[in-house]
C-alpha cells in the first residue's frame, strides 16, 4: 500500500512529529510512504525522514490559491500510483482533495489544531462539502479540535475520528552529572524551584503568563527560577517584559536548542499557558517524564491532563491560578508525588508512540479495504 502524506514542509513541529512517527512506526510494514511538501525549504525533518523512506518531493505553491498546484499533485499521485493521500492540516487538505477528485486514490484528512482565535469563512461554507465529497476520512488530534472541524469547517462529527497524538517519551537516564553540567552552562541554581517550559516565542503560548507568576512568586518570597527553552518571533517582547518586571535573574531564555529533552530533568514542574493548543507534544513528553505539570485549559490540554490526579488545568490567562497551583504543588509534597506517579502510567497508557502508529496503521488498512 503506498500512502503520500501531504504537508506544508518538514521543519521542526508537532505535524511534522507525527508524520514522521508514522513513517518510523511503519517501516517494517507493508505500507511505503512518501511525503509531498507544498512548501520550501524542507525542513531539517525531512533528513530524519530519508532513513525511512525513498524520497521526499516538494512543489512550492505560489501567491494565493495555486490551481496549477491542484494539477501538479494530481499528475504525481497518478505518476506514483499513490493508494492513500494522507493530508496533514487544511491548505494540504484543500489541494489534496481537489487533486485525488475521480481518481483511485482515497483521502484522509487529519487537523493538527487551530488559529487562535478560531473562525470561519463563507467561502470555506461552500466549498468544505466539495472536499468532504472526495474524502474518505477525518482525524483530529483532540476532542476540541475535532469539534471545532464540526462548528468552523462544517464536516459532520460521526465522520471525525479523535486520535490523539503519541509519542516515544523520554526514555533516557539523564545522570546526576550531566543535570548538574547542563544547570552550570546556564547559570541555573540548584536552591530554588525550576519552573520550566519548551515552545517557540509565539504569541499564542503566552510565555507572559507565567512570567508574571514568576515575578510575583518571588516577591512572596517563593525562590522559583523560571527555564524558558525556545525561541522565536515574540522574544524582543518576552525580553522586555522581563526588563520591566525587574526579574532578569529569576528568568533564564536558552534559545533554540535542537534536543531540549535532557531539560525534562532539571525541570521541578512543568508549565504550558498557551491560547490554544491541539496535542502537545512537549506536554507528552514532559509527561512520559514524570513531571507535575500545569496547563491552560485550552484545545486538547485538558483532555491530556484529564484529571487533578494528573496535573493541573487553569483557566486561560490567569495568573492568580497559575501562581496558586505553583504553591500547590511546591508544598503539597504528597499530592506532588502522587501527581508523578499517575501522569507517567497516564502516558503510558494513552500517548504512546505505537498507540499511534497502530491507529492510523488500521486506518488506513480499512481505507485501503473499504
């Protein structure tokens, strides 16, 4: 069976993630895959890819809605004799679907999360049947993104299939040593409360969130360092923001770093205070690694940290919660351990990386069959 997944590119993000543990998890299966990017450059994905797979295309779109691009994928999944397009993400979708019309290929589409705030369009009213029409298949990666296909994009929910992203986890054994060189290198102390996050400088993770928890933690007196792992469009905001509060020593930015895992281990609670989410990939693994962790109850956050014997979920934007929940955890110490333990058995028992694979491997098999 010969699945193309359809795709912006393969930089580094939770879409690519998947794609790429589905291409890993299925390697000695009889399903080959290949990946079409409608966007360049590939991404530093795609080489990690290459050690599964065959080849890699890309067919940059141009300016606005590209209809020579609908003709295009249409000739390669002829010229390859593509059984399944497995579309990863609306524009993919839109082209995608437009391209298998009347052909023998079967389409899947998966939507990885939303924009944040959500919306729709008159024109997407009208032509979302159009493409529901030549598809076979849906998948969200959460309960909430699946029903925002239903209210925004007009698909009918008994079509949508919720199938939450997995992941490896955090596998290995980080030695006192190396926890101890890596707080060194960025000047963390080992006296106070780590509060850590992993997630690109955008807007829509509000990184402002728990910078203000931080500032006002410490003024309580609570000796709480906070490890912001990333980088991005909104760090001159995030710079500033820690200028003004006066807490240049209690924030520590590390910047892009291309394999943060090792950070799970310096890391005392783990903070997500996103706008939106779908899945979240480094809340997966902060999970499989024990973490205590605190979410924003947004997208599918909620459904990850499904209970108070897992974590805790705030309300979005709420810096009183988030400071209270901190505390919490910091001085509970029973509720801490018990947190530890069930979230890692949660994980485990939901957000595995086969979990995953084995999911969509079906799916497509009863595409294929269907």
């Amino acid at each position: 069976m010969k699945i193309c997944h359809v795709t912006y590119d393969m930089r580094i993000g939770g879409t690519e993630q998947v794609i790429l543990n589905i291409v890993q998890g299925t390697f000695q299966t009889d399903l080959t895959h290949q990946i079409l990017c409608i966007e360049a450059p590939l991404g530093p994905f795609a080489d990690k890819a290459k050690e599964f797979i065959d080849r890699i295309d890309t067919i940059p779109r141009k300016d606005g809605f590209d209809v020579s691009l609908i003709f295009k994928i249409r000739h390669f999944i002829k010229e390859h004799d593509i059984d399944i397009l497995h579309c990863h993400q609306y524009t993919p979708w839109c082209y995608g679907a437009l391209a298998s019309a009347y052909t023998n290929t079967k389409v899947i589409f998966t939507e990885h999360g939303r924009f944040f705030p959500d919306s729709s369009s008159t024109k997407r009213k009208f032509i979302n049947p159009l493409l529901d029409f030549f598809t076979s298949t849906y998948t969200a990666i959460s309960k909430a993104t699946a029903k925002a296909l239903v209210e925004y994009e007009f698909i009918e929910n008994k079509k949508i299939r919720t199938l939450y992203n997995g992941i490896d986890g955090c596998k290995e054994v980080v030695s006192i040593e190396e926890i101890q060189t890596l707080k060194k290198t960025y000047s963390i102390p080992n006296d106070a409360v780590i509060l850590g996050t992993i997630a690109r400088f955008d807007p829509i993770k509000n990184h402002e969130m728990m910078i203000e928890a931080c500032a006002a933690l410490n003024k309580k007196n609570i000796n709480c360092i906070l490890v912001i792992v990333g980088d991005g469009e909104n760090r001159e905001n995030i710079e500033a923001l820690v200028t003004r509060l006066k807490i240049q020593d209690k924030v520590i930015l590390t910047g892009y770093i291309t394999s943060p895992q090792h950070f799970y281990s310096v890391f005392d609670i783990f903070l997500l205070t996103s706008f939106s989410e779908g899945t979240s990939m480094t809340l997966l693994e902060a999970m499989s690694a024990g973490l205590p962790c605190i979410v924003t109850d947004v997208g599918g956050n909620a459904e990850l940290i499904s209970s108070e014997e897992i974590g805790i979920a705030i309300p979005s934007n709420d810096v009183n919660a988030l400071e209270q929940s901190i505390v919490k955890i910091i001085q509970d110490t029973d509720y801490t351990d018990m947190i530890k333990k069930n979230v890692k058995a949660h994980f485990k028992a939901h957000f595995s990386k086969d979990k995953m694979v084995n999911n969509y491997e079906s799916i497509y098999l009863r595409m294929n069959n269907g």
